[in-house]
C-alpha cells in the first residue's frame, strides 16, 4: 500500500485524517479472520483511489492521511469515506463499523533506526478521530460518520452534513476539555450554484438545534435547554445533547432541575 518514507522523524504538517474502526459480527471469529485481509484490500483499495495514504492498520482499525506540506485536501477525504461506506454496506454486510474525520497537524510516516522501521501518525488530530469514531457514540447519534467542525466549513457545500451535536476533546498543554460541533456525512450534493447555498446558510440561521449547540458550546446551558424544548420531534441527536445539557445543568446547580426531570 502507499506510504511515504521519510527516514528518521516522519514529516510534520497539517493533515485530513480518516480513522475507520470496525467491529465484527460473526460469532464465529475464525469467518471474520478469513475475511480480514479482503476487508483491508477493499478499503485500501477506495483510501488509495482517492489520492489517500495508509498510515497504519492497528487491530480493529485502519488510519488514512491526506494532504503534504504544501497543500491539504478536503474533498477527497469526504469522498472516499463516502466511498468506504458503500463498499462496507455491499461486501461486507456483516461487519459493524464507524468512521471518524478531522482535521490538524500531525506528525506522519516511516519512522525507522538501525533495527526496526515503524509506521507512525500521532497528533491531536488522531485524537480527535479516535473520540468521535466511538461506536457506542455513533450509535447513540444513529450515524456511522462523522467529522469535526474544521472540515465543515468547505464541505458543507458539496455534501450532505447535518450537525450531530458536541464532542469534547483534549486539546493544549494544560489538556484543557474543549467542546467541538460535530456532523454526519451524507452523500454528495449536485447543485453547487449561489443560490443553493444561500438556503444553506439561512437554514443553519434559523435552527434550533443549531443554536442550541451554540449555547451549549458558549456554556448557556439552561438557554440551550431552552432551545432544544422547542424541537419537534426528537431525533436521536436532539435526545444526545439534551442529556448532556441535563447533566451540565445539575453539576452546575443552575436552580431549573424541576425542568430537567
């Protein structure tokens, strides 16, 4: 499979990572082991198709990066996990699986010494895939991928994205929690004129869950609980965060836990 090598140290840069965590059906183990490898090649098959590079397979997960120092893609990530997702629903039906994108700097590649050579990616950015790759949280939010906000903003246009909720994640030296917009990933869009846009834009103004989040984020949790008490009817990812916002509004004594029974 492609990997670049890079000698001592990998090479350092901002990245487009796709996490893809699997999780076998079969009860019979040995049905899922003889079918590991054909599960690698598909999915190898669509990362490398899309111009992605396989950074590791680690048990029940598979790593892929794009981007290089000069320039780093969105829309080829986004594709070939839309792409991944056919091709796990039609060959491998009985496989479970989540898939995890975001966006940040990272240090990648073949990292050798005089004795051994070992594949690396390390970064917040795997952080942040493996926390919103989780297959309890992606069925909890009824999705089967999701990304961070930082891939939102150009690929909102192109695909169907539609807020998730919140996701916390470590970030800074002080590993201080920070709040994150999450989204799922639909198929691609066709109209890409100004127009349609333009609703797209008005719509996420006008709402509700969109703004609940916001104050969620902002840490208005009793106005987010606000927010949310008007959606009807309840999705799975309004239930997600309205449970959040009910343990936030306990833990803060906010003085409305007769509303939040």
């Amino acid at each position: 499979y492609q990997r670049r090598v890079h000698g001592c140290g990998g090479e350092f840069g901002e990245r487009v990572v796709v996490l893809l965590r699997i999780q076998c059906t079969f009860k019979d183990k040995s049905i899922w082991l003889a079918q590991f490898w054909p599960f690698v090649d598909n999915c190898s098959s669509v990362i490398t198709a899309h111009k992605g590079t396989i950074e590791r397979i680690d048990g029940n997960s598979l790593i892929a990066s794009w981007g290089t120092k000069m320039h780093v893609d969105i829309l080829e990530p986004l594709k070939a996990s839309n792409a991944l997702r056919n091709a796990l629903n039609t060959k491998l039906p009985n496989v479970q699986y989540t898939i995890g994108l975001a966006r940040g700097r990272c240090i990648s590649g073949l990292v050798s010494t005089n004795v051994v050579a070992s594949s690396i990616l390390h970064g917040p950015v795997q952080t942040v895939c493996i926390n919103i790759a989780n297959t309890d949280f992606q069925t909890e939010l009824g999705t089967q991928i999701l990304l961070d906000e930082d891939l939102y903003d150009r690929g909102r246009y192109l695909f169907d994205l539609q807020l998730a909720g919140v996701r916390s994640v470590v970030s800074g030296e002080m590993a201080r929690v920070k709040w994150k917009k999450i989204y799922s990933l639909g198929e691609e869009k066709k109209a890409k004129d100004d127009e349609w846009m333009y609703q797209i834009d008005h719509q996420e103004q006008q709402d509700p869950f969109s703004e609940a989040v916001k104050m969620f984020i902002q840490e208005n949790y009793v106005k987010a609980h606000e927010m949310l008490l008007q959606i009807k009817p309840l999705t799975k990812p309004v239930n997600a965060l309205q449970q959040l916002v009910k343990t936030k509004i306990k833990l803060n004594n906010a003085g409305v836990l007769v509303e939040c029974e």
